[in-house]
C-alpha cells in the first residue's frame, strides 16, 4: 500500500486505521503539496557505495525542499518518533552518510534524482545502521507573503492569522554490515468482534530476533468451517527496526458480501514483497468463535 506511490497529505478516513501499523514513509505536518519519493526505503548491503533517491513534484505549483538526515526511533506500535539522539542500543547511520542536492526545487511534474553515498570506518562492527532523509518543504514567495499579511492584520484588528501547512516526509536509509540476520514470529493473535463504530480486526505481535530489521507484507485470510479461503486483508511494507524486538498492531478486516465470520479461522502471514520472492517469513492462527 505505501510503497511506490505518492501520498497526500490529508489521508482519507477510510484508511487511516490501515495506515497506523505502517508508517514506512514519516510526514511530519498536512498539506496541500503531493511529492512522490521512490523508492519509499533506501538498504546500502556491505557491497553498495551508493544509492538513487527520485523525488517528483505532483503538485500544480513549483516546490523547494530542503534535505537533511535524521534519526527516528520505531516505537513498539509503530511510530516513527524524531530523536536528537539515538537511545543507548540503537546505532544510527548518519556518521557514514552523505548525499547530494541538500536543496531541490521542483516545477510541477519535474523530477529530481537525490544520490545517497555511503563510508564505512575500517572497524566497522557487523550489524545494521539506520538514520532518516528527511525533505521539509519550503514556503514560496506567496506563502510567505500570506503569513506576513495575516501578521499585520493581526496586528491592527481582530482578524485571525491563516498560515498555510507545509509538507515534511522522511524514508529510512539503512545500512547493513558483515553477516546480519533476523527471523520473526507473529504471536499474541486475538479476533476482535465488530463493534458499535468498529469493523472487525485482528490484533497480534511482530517478535523480531537478530541484528538486522525485518521488512514484508501482512495478509489475512480466513478459512471457513467447510474449507474456503477467503482474503480479509493485505498490507504492505510492514517493518520492525532494529532493535525493536516486538511491534505491536491492528489489522482492520474487510469482509467480502455475503461472508460471515463464524467458526473457522483466520491465518495471518509476514511475507517478503512480490518482488522479492513471497517467502512466507512467519505465520500465525486464531480461531474464530
């Protein structure tokens, strides 16, 4: 779902509970711009020196955007939290990254290609290191003129200050060194009935092991009492940071016409992206009532 498309900034109800379990992408504020990033998730493996980063004004106006390297912590539901620095255990990789522009500007539909570069120390430990690439937008002349206009009328009466939102976006660049691995488990799988403004869902727990992080699709199907499948849910790009070691999420199902949940049960796996094979990484049960 979040990868390999552009995203505006004002989510659709509809989806927002989808999205809760898969902040791949980190906006910082709402706005009125569309910029497509591609790809969504940057991973510099022990051989790469280098890295492509596109970025793509969808907007109907130019848009300028400044480019930094951050850190983010994952939080055990998910969230991708700004840190100043990393907490004890997490190791960032922004010693070792460098990246050219630092600011792009974007008429409407251009395209700009951010090159990311990577240097490792000679004594490198193995194991994974991960910072951010944030882009914030910049206000344009009209935008600026606006907030001192407002400013000013502030100032002389009893009219309010309209400022205009700005978009900010970050994607994680993760750097891997040496031999990592990682295996997973979903565990604590629990149905969760509709409710009174609630469809059905299904919660459970991403345990994560090893010295790299993981990365896949989620899906649920169901399996009635007679033996059909049926898919309830599919979502991409589903990560667990180093060193999260559990996360914790919300599944929302969607029941096709005419289906039932009754009896049965729904089978939940972590997969690796279409692209990358499907190998199924871990599976999970629970019976429904």
């Amino acid at each position: 779902m979040i990868n390999d498309v552009f995203f505006r900034a004002m989510v659709h109800p509809a989806l927002r509970t989808m999205l809760l379990i898969l902040p791949t992408v980190a906006w910082t504020a709402p706005a009125q711009a569309e910029l497509m990033i591609f790809p969504t998730r940057v991973v510099l493996d022990t051989a790469d020196r280098s890295a492509q980063v596109e970025l793509v004004n969808r907007d109907t106006k130019t848009a300028s955007y400044r480019i930094n390297i951050i850190y983010r912590r994952m939080t055990e539901t998910g969230e991708l939290v700004e840190a100043a620095q990393p907490p004890a255990g997490e190791q960032a990789a922004d010693g070792m990254l460098y990246f050219t522009p630092r600011l792009v500007t974007l008429k409407p539909g251009e395209s700009q290609i951010v090159r990311v570069m990577v240097r490792r120390p000679a004594n490198l430990a193995p194991g994974e290191y991960r910072s951010h690439l944030q882009f914030d937008r910049l206000p344009d002349i009209e935008e600026t003129s606006n907030i001192e206009v407002a400013a000013t009328a502030k100032e002389n009466s009893s009219a309010s200050i309209r400022l205009t939102a700005l978009v900010g976006a970050s994607i994680p660049v993760i750097i891997r060194h040496g031999q990592t691995e990682a295996k997973v488990t979903l565990d604590n799988l629990t149905f969760v009935p509709a409710g009174f403004e609630a469809g059905p869902s299904l919660t459970f727990e991403m345990t994560r092991q090893g010295n790299r992080s993981v990365y896949g699709d989620v899906s649920a199907t169901y399996e009635t009492p007679t033996g059909k499948a049926v898919e309830l849910g599919n979502v991409s790009g589903v990560a667990v940071y180093v060193p999260n070691p559990v996360r914790r999420a919300r599944l929302p199902l969607t029941l096709p016409s005419g289906v039932v949940l009754k009896g049965g049960t729904i089978v939940l796996r972590y997969s690796l992206g279409v692209s990358e094979g499907g190998t199924v990484m871990a599976e999970g049960r629970v019976a429904v009532p």
